[in-house]
C-alpha cells in the first residue's frame, strides 16, 4: 500500500525562488507587468477575497499511496478528506481509510455496488456513497451500512431505470442535509437521517459535479462535456438560473470559501486552452477570467487562505508517451503564482484527475491517473489563522440553515 519517495526532498533553489514566477507566467501565457506595477494593482482590485502566503510551502510528503483500478472510473469524486484528519478512497465497491496522523489504514468497508462518488459529512459521523440507482449512508466509526436512499427514479414506473447511477452528491455546511444526482438528471435533497426533501427533474442528463455554496443557499450543477452551469435554490430545488459559456468544455467547480457567491469555473476552449471564470453566479456577472496555454485537470479553492490551487498540463508533452507531467499552481489571483510544483522540480507527477484540502487546510491529497494518491505539505502547520475575519461571509446562514434543520429560511 505504501511506497517510499525516491531520494531526499530537494531543497529550493535562492535562483529557482527568483525566477520560478516568471517562467511559469511564460507557459500560462499571462502577460508579466512591471513587479511594483503589478503589486499596486493587486492591492487596489482584488478579484477573490485571499490571503496569500508569503513564500514557498509546496512539497511532497514522506510516501505515496496507491489506488489500484482508479484511473478505470469514469467519474473522479472518489477521494475526501474527514474531520478527524482521515483520508477515504473508494476503489470498486470497497472503501479504505488512511490515518494521516498514525501514517496507517484505519479501517475498510464495502458498499452494495459499485461506488461512482463519495463524500464525508461535515462532523465527521457519516459517509456518503453514491451507488447504482441509491445514495448508502455509513458509519464512520463502524464502516457499516446504516442506511440506503433510493433514487427517486428507481421507483417511478415511466423513467428508464438501466440509467439510474448516483454520480454527484455533497453535504451542506452544517451537515444537516444532503443532495444527490443520478445519470437520468434527476437531483433530490435530502436531512441528515435520510428522509428526502425534494426534487427537482428537468432535462439534465449525466449530472457529474454537485456543489453546494457554503451560505447553503444554492447548488451548482454541472453536466458530462457540458457548457452549462445550472444553479438551483437550496434545499427547496427551485430552478435559479443557468450560466452558459459558449464554446468551453467544463471541467470543474468550486465555490470560493468566504465570498458565498462567487463560482469559480474551469474548463477547456476548442483549442483546448484553459479558461478559468470567477463569476458572481446568483447574477452570473464574471469578475474575472484567466486564459492559460496548459489545459485545466482541476482546480479547487483553499478554505484557510482563499488562494486557488491548478493542476494543468502540457498538451505537447501529453502526446508522447511517458512525459505528461502535470503542475500544481497557487495562486491569489488571476495574474500571481504565489507556489508551485512543475517542472523545474525531480519528482514528476502525473496528471491529477481529483484534489483534496485536509481539515486544518496545511495538507493537499493529490490522486493522479497513474493510480497515486500523493499528500503534500500546503502550509505551514500553525495555529496562527490566515484571515480572522472570513467566517463573517457566512456565519449567519449556516446557523439558520442549522436551526431550520435544511429548510431554508431565506
């Protein structure tokens, strides 16, 4: 299960420090400005609330894990990150547990079929799986079975239930409740105990992506090599609007952490060049969007610092075979590479198909198509928070989405 890193970890360069912003500014195709310029700029118009570090923290961990099988499944949601600092993959039907304090597996489990996504609840009590046609609800001190959901059109007479594979599914902030999608298009909320709330059905097929925003006022819905984003009313599933981006492909989605509202978007041109919106998805305004030459794997924000995390990688490279290398980016807005992982550095890393922040936000779960589940250092391990104020974005939902036990009161 475990291997070692070849050789020692590398220490940074004072010329690869200097320099590395520069070069990967080149290869992202990102017009580099004069530095004083460029830093008066970044201080009068921020285009996401961030806290960027002040040097380098990006480096591998002690060992890499291996997920046999994982670059066979179809949908990447296979990989997350609990409370209580577990790492949970699910390879087939089976799911294992990695304790990243004890450096062990802590536990296994097994689901009724083949597990297509999974996810832990905020509290670090229950684990979902979406399976073939229902949503399982386990354990997590145990690794049982404590309850099945099944999917709405699994029980109706008039839908085709061969379709039927819960694909996408996500907690709402506080725990309290749950959504779940299926390849047929139809989306169901759900409480905490698994009683369902509501549905919403209309003519969205092959639902890879569920986010719910972090106010628990919408969910953001994504389809298989769509352009469309769909963002519905949480949790009553009323249809909000939908934000249409011609000629992209998209690939990810991820809600900024302490601005509710804004949406970041990732996805591929026809060219297959990386665009990367950050939009205000209630009114679907795009404050600003970021064209790079490599193209997008995924992408997520940082909860403790707010910058944004890539893996890309070059197309050129991806042609030959053995020398697709993917780069990790850090960055605190659409123009600054704060830290990174590329090139430059010994060990290569294959493309990334799914990421993961750990709780405290100092670790970051990379799992690549070559079957590797690699942890690395983030930040720095300290109790010092990198933004006091952030919880003010979005302290007053989550209580009335607490006190209204999923309902929303908005």
């Amino acid at each position: 299960m475990q291997r070692q890193l070849f050789g020692k970890k590398s220490t940074l360069k004072s010329k690869q420090q200097k320099n590395y912003c520069d070069s990967l500014s080149d290869a992202l195709g990102i017009n580099h400005d004069d530095g004083n310029e460029m830093q008066k700029e970044c201080c009068i118009v921020q285009s996401w609330p961030c806290a960027p570090r002040k040097k380098r923290y990006l480096s591998s961990a002690d060992n890499i894990l291996d997920l046999p099988a994982y670059s066979q499944s179809v949908f990447t949601e296979l990989l997350d990150w609990g409370t209580d600092n577990i790492l949970l993959a699910a390879l087939g039907n089976k799911y294992h547990k990695w304790d990243c304090e004890k450096h062990c597996i802590s536990g296994h489990g097994e689901a009724g079929t083949t597990i297509l996504c999974c996810k832990f609840d905020p509290r670090g009590e229950i684990v979902l799986f979406g399976t073939q046609k229902m949503v399982e609800l386990h354990c997590n001190t145990h690794n049982k079975l404590g309850k099945e959901c099944p999917c709405p059109c699994s029980l109706s007479k008039t839908r085709v239930k061969s379709l039927c594979s819960v694909t996408a599914i996500d907690w709402s902030p506080t725990g309290n409740s749950f959504v779940a999608a299926c390849a047929a298009g139809l989306i169901s909320s759900y409480t905490r105990s698994g009683s369902r709330l509501s549905v919403f059905c209309k003519k969205i097929f092959s639902i890879s992506l569920l986010r719910i925003s972090p106010d628990a006022r919408y969910v953001a819905a994504l389809t298989l090599n769509s352009d469309q984003v769909h963002i519905i009313s949480w949790p009553a599933l009323n249809y909000y609007t939908i934000l249409k981006f011609d000629q992209w492909k998209i690939k990810e989605l991820c809600w900024h952490p302490w601005s509710t509202a804004l949406l970041g978007i990732g996805g591929l041109m026809n060219d297959f060049r990386s665009q990367i919106a950050i939009c205000h998805a209630p009114t679907g305004i795009i404050k600003k969007c970021i064209h790079s030459n490599l193209c997008l794997d995924t992408m997520i924000f940082s909860k403790r610092s707010g910058e944004l995390v890539l893996s890309m990688f070059d197309l050129d490279e991806a042609s030959v075979p053995g020398k697709t290398r993917s780069q990790l980016l850090v960055l605190s807005g659409p123009s600054t590479v704060v830290d990174q992982w590329g090139n430059h550095d010994k060990m290569q890393l294959d493309r990334v198909r799914k990421m993961v922040l750990s709780p405290d936000g100092t670790k970051l779960a990379t799992a690549t198509w070559a079957e590797d589940l690699i942890i690395w250092n983030f930040l720095p391990e300290d109790n010092v928070k990198m933004m006091n104020n952030c919880k003010r974005f979005y302290e007053l939902p989550q209580v009335l989405d607490m006190e209204a036990q999923g309902f929303s009161l908005r």
